[in-house]
C-alpha cells in the first residue's frame, strides 16, 4: 500500500478495516486508543464500525466519530446518541503532534511483518515532526 502523504485520505485508508494495508481494524482500534479515548471516555465497538472516505466512523450501535484533520490541528466530535453530543475536542500545535504521533508509533508496532506499510507510517511521523519543529523554530518576524 502506497500512502504519499498524511492527509484525511490517507488517514481513512489506515482506519478502514477492508482496505489494502492488509492489517484489518488494527488502526482503527489504535485511533480511538490514542486519540480518542485520550481525552474522553467514549464507548465505541471497533469491531463493528464503518469509515466513510470523509473520516465518518460509525458502529453498529449508531455512535459516531467525525474526524476532521487540517495542518496541525485534529477534532473529533463524538455522538453516542445516549446524550447531547459533546464539545468537540481539539488537538493543535503540541498536542495535535504527541497524539499523532502516539497513534502513528501504535500502528509502527503492529506493522514488523510489513515493511513497507511501516516506512510509510514512519514517513509520515517524520513529516509531522518536521512540520511542527520548522513552524517553532522558524517564526514569521
């Protein structure tokens, strides 16, 4: 599976279960371990959940993530339909750097016995800390 760049794509082909990476739910469930659930408790069967190609995730239950990635910043709205839908919660800068690169440092365990799946989440965690370093250590005067 070749992933060229860290975008809402990318991201919805590691969370989809059925797609070619060959690794089955395994980022998914590392997602809302270390993204999700790092902020908030939800409950959430990965097991049953659909991503759509615009970062829906959905379970069977009807509980719900929307994902919505842009440079340095990721939210997440969560709906479990036993409540009102929560504020959603925001990761930027920093933050949206260390829980990136938790999830993508998940997915690099998991990935020993393919190579090259596992350059490419090592790209793409190099890139995201590239991109927050030249942005703190090159400020705009």
């Amino acid at each position: 599976m070749e992933l060229k760049s860290f975008n809402n794509t990318s991201i919805a082909r590691l969370l989809r279960h059925e797609d070619e990476h060959g690794m089955g739910r395994v980022f998914l469930y590392a997602f809302v371990n270390e993204v999700v659930r790092q902020k908030r408790p939800f409950p959430f069967d990965c097991e049953s959940a659909q991503v759509s190609p615009n970062l829906m995730i959905v379970d069977n239950q009807g509980r719900s993530i929307a994902v919505e990635h842009k440079r340095n910043r990721l939210s997440l709205t969560l709906n479990d339909q036993q409540s009102e839908t929560s504020p959603p919660i925001e990761y930027k800068g920093e933050a949206y750097r260390q829980v990136l690169l938790a999830w993508l440092a998940a997915g690099i365990r998991y990935t020993s016995l393919q190579p090259e799946l596992r350059k490419e989440l090592t790209r793409y965690a190099q890139s995201i800390q590239r991109r927050i370093w030249f942005t703190k250590v090159l400020p705009v005067h």
